[in-house]
C-alpha cells in the first residue's frame, strides 16, 4: 500500500478492502481527523466485515474515512457527492448504497465519495442487540450517542472537501451528499448543522429521522425518495421533510413509489430506476454542468 500526502490531507492508495473483493477499490482512502475522531480515543477494537460476497458490510468503524471515487477526467463535471450507506448505525451496506451508487455517480460525471462513519460496536461473539438509539449503557461506547457521532462525521466530511475542493477538482460550491436509511439521518444531520460542514444540496433516501423540522437558514435543495411499503421507516416522515422545505419556499422534489419498500429491494416499481431521477434532478439544477478549470 503506497502512503502520499497532499498538502494538509494524508491519503492511502492501492487500498484493498478485505473480503470486498468484487467491489472496486476507492482511489484512495481519506481519513476525516488527523487523529483519532474526537471521543471515540479509547475504542480499541477493529473494523470488521459482514455481510455476504454480493452485499458486503462494514461493521465497528473507528477510524472514519472518505472513500474516494473520482470520474474520469475527460468527464469529470466539478461537482462532488458523498455517499453514506444505511445499516442501522450498526453497519454499513457497502454495495449498494455505497460503491454501486458512488459508480452510477462516475458515469454522470460526479466524484463520489464514499463515507465510513462511525457505527455502534457489535460484539462478534454476541447475539444481534438494537443499535442507533441513543447512548450506549454497555461496553466500549458505554455512555457514547454514537448516532451523534456519526451525524458530526457527516458535517466534517462536508467540511474536509470543502477545504480541499481545489485538491480534487471540484467546486466548493458544489458539495452534494446523499444518504440512505440511517445514512440518511447522517446527511440529515449535516443539512441541519453549521454551515461550513452543510452540503450545497442533498438526497435523503429513505431516510431515518426524517420530520417536518423547519430547515436552518441557507439550507440546501432536496431530492427525496421513499417507497410507499417502506415499512422500516415508513413514508410519512419523507412527506413530512418535503413540506416543510416547500413551506420556507426551498427547492424539494419527492418521489414516493408505490413499490420498493425499505432500501428499494422489492423490484417492479419506480424505485428500481430512482438513481435516472437523481441524475435528472442535477441535470435540472445545474450540477451536471461542467465547469471551466
């Protein structure tokens, strides 16, 4: 593995994930701290995966990274987007609400960038518990909101390609994040959080912790999506998010389809080809412009 840094951001390359092996590889590995992210010092223990060959997971991120896919540069259109993937806050479903996504988003010309962010510890040697419901009253995390946690690694990915946009050939203003399921509830996070770690526009899918919350002063445009047999998180809080962006007079667009349920995995419906209405919707919005250098 090849270590280069740019200036002010150490990167990894040549990365290879263990047992992700029909997933491309990131073109580097971006750490979001320059340390260890802030109060979770004393987690001790390793990443891990799970999942199966064609769904691989990602389990007990300490060490939150940006993984980082670029577009080929003939078509590279200046705008960025980070990816977080669902899983509960207690996983990461890498493929496709990661990779896969983050690939689709290469062909529209986008860079993608792929977040790990911190997730609950789960005990290999223990039976499944709950996750991402407040504190944790046991082990490692005890007394840690990890759910808190990984929404301020949602604003500092923002933050960090903000600051480096220049680095990967992007514009500052042209930060966009889309987030899936608890995922969802990450990029949510950094929509409602300071402006400097605030995404230029968003797409909550199926997000957790959707409401009719009024959005923040300067808060971004919206594509949402959610299917109407969702019964994960239901549809009613992707309503809910589309009225009250239209009540403050922002930019939203929502799509609930009749069919997919919770991660769009019942095919048939709309929702099979939700990513061709992402890519109308930047087109529409000017993303998919390409800029001059």
């Amino acid at each position: 593995m090849l270590r280069m840094c740019l200036p002010k951001l150490c990167v990894l390359t040549g990365l290879t994930i263990a047992g992700w092996a029909q997933m491309a590889p990131p073109v580097r590995e971006i750490p979001l701290y320059p340390g260890a992210a802030p109060g979770s010092e004393n987690w001790k223990y390793s990443e891990r995966s799970a999942g199966t060959a064609d769904r691989p997971q990602a389990q007990n991120i300490v060490r939150p990274v940006l993984l980082y896919y670029p577009a080929e540069k003939a078509n590279a259109v200046g705008t960025a987007m980070i990816v977080a993937p669902g899983g509960g806050f207690r996983t990461l479903m890498m493929s496709y609400e990661g990779v896969d996504v983050a690939k689709r988003l290469n062909q529209m010309g986008v860079d993608a960038f792929v977040l790990k962010y911190r997730t609950t510890y789960v005990d290999p040697n223990a039976p499944p518990a709950s996750a991402g419901r407040g504190p944790a009253a046991a082990g490692p995390q005890a007394g840690q909101n990890v759910r808190e946690m990984a929404g301020a690694d949602g604003q500092q990915a923002v933050r960090l390609l903000r600051q480096h946009a220049a680095e990967f050939a992007v514009r500052s203003n042209r930060i966009g994040f889309i987030g899936y399921s608890a995922g969802g509830a990450v990029l949510l996070s950094a929509v409602y959080g300071p402006s400097d770690g605030r995404p230029d526009f968003a797409a909550p899918v199926y997000a957790a912790g959707a409401n009719s919350n009024p959005p923040p002063e300067g808060a971004p445009p919206l594509f949402i999506a959610v299917a109407a047999d969702d019964q994960t998180v239901g549809y009613q809080g992707s309503i809910d998010l589309f009225g009250a962006w239209r009540k403050a007079g922002l930019p939203a667009e929502l799509h609930v389809f009749q069919t997919g349920q919770h991660g769009f995995g019942k095919k048939g419906g709309g929702a099979d080809h939700y990513l061709d209405r992402v890519e109308e919707w930047l087109k529409l919005n000017g993303w998919l412009t390409k800029v001059s250098k």
